[in-house]
C-alpha cells in the first residue's frame, strides 16, 4: 500500500496542488487576453502574480516537510479549463463573455479554496504549524480574489442596469 498515512495522504494533497497552481499559471494569461473589461484583465494579471507566489510557497512547503516538490496530474483542474474555453468559444456579447470568464475563475477559486481548505486541516491536525501558516496565507489570497470576482461582476452588471444604451431590447 503506497499510501498509509494521513501524511501520505497530505503529499498527494500537496502534489495535486502543485500541479493545480501550474495549470492556473497557464490559464491566466490566456483569460486576461479574453476579458473585455480592463478592471477584469487587471485582475486575472494580478492573480497570475500571486499565483506564482503561491506556486512557490508550496516549494518552501516542500522543503519545509523534506520533500522534493512533485507534482500529479490533476484531471479536475484540466476539466475545469477546458469547460471555461467551450464557453467562451460561444457567440456572446463582451458583458456576457466577462460574466462567463468571472464565472469560471470562481469556479477554479471554490475549487482551489477547497484543497487548500483540507491541506489546511491536515497539517493542523498533524502539527505541522509553519506549513499550515502557509497554506493558510494561501487560502486567504484565494478567498480574496474570490470576494474580488464578485465585485467585479456586480459592478459591471450594475453599470449595465444604469446605462440605457446597454439594454438589450432594440
Ligand atoms: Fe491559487
């Protein structure tokens, strides 16, 4: 048996989240190159940074526990990008491909949230305090963005509901 122990099973967590993080850094610059609003393609920029910060941290975790940082290969991630370039690839308007780029980052957010999440628990639960510091550090990024996502498309869904010219009936 490959994998006895919750440490066992916080590696794999980690790995997955490696390899998540990875996926993330390619996606990113390809979502800011599609949104229409520049606030939102700041904001997918922006991510891209504290992504690779956080892709690092999980180096510096690594190291902390002795490990060499690996990675699985995360089907669900791949699955989710994929889902997010199948519907930005329909006909829309730029309102409604920004609210469907905001949508999909969500869903990769609550996702990421989740893993880091039960990392979390684990290495609390383990002891490990440095690296649950850490994981912790990278939950609150997460949830951040998460919160600014949604200020994002409340924004732009208001400004639509103000502006006349931006109605759909003709
Ligand atoms: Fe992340």
């Amino acid at each position: 048996m490959k994998y006895k122990s919750l440490h066992d099973i916080f590696l794999l967590k980690l790995q997955s989240l490696y390899d998540i993080e990875s996926e993330i850094i390619k996606a990113l610059p390809k979502m800011a190159r599609k949104a229409t609003n520049p606030l939102l393609s700041a904001a997918f920029q922006e991510h891209l940074e504290v992504t690779k910060d956080q892709k690092e941290r999980l180096e510096k975790i690594f190291e902390e526990l002795g490990e060499k940082p690996k990675k699985v290969k995360v089907e669900a991630i791949r699955a989710l990008a994929e889902d997010a370039q199948w519907l930005t690839k329909q006909d829309m308007s730029d309102e409604a491909l920004d609210a469907v780029l905001i949508g999909a980052a969500q869903y990769v957010e609550h996702y990421e949230m989740a893993g880091y999440g039960t990392a979390l628990a684990w290495a609390e639960h383990m002891g490990h305090d440095k690296v649950a510091g850490m994981l912790e550090e990278t939950l609150n990024e997460e949830e951040k963005t998460d919160k600014e996502l949604t200020s994002l498309a409340e924004r732009a869904m208001n400004e639509k509901a103000l502006d006349p010219s931006m109605s759909d009936e003709d």
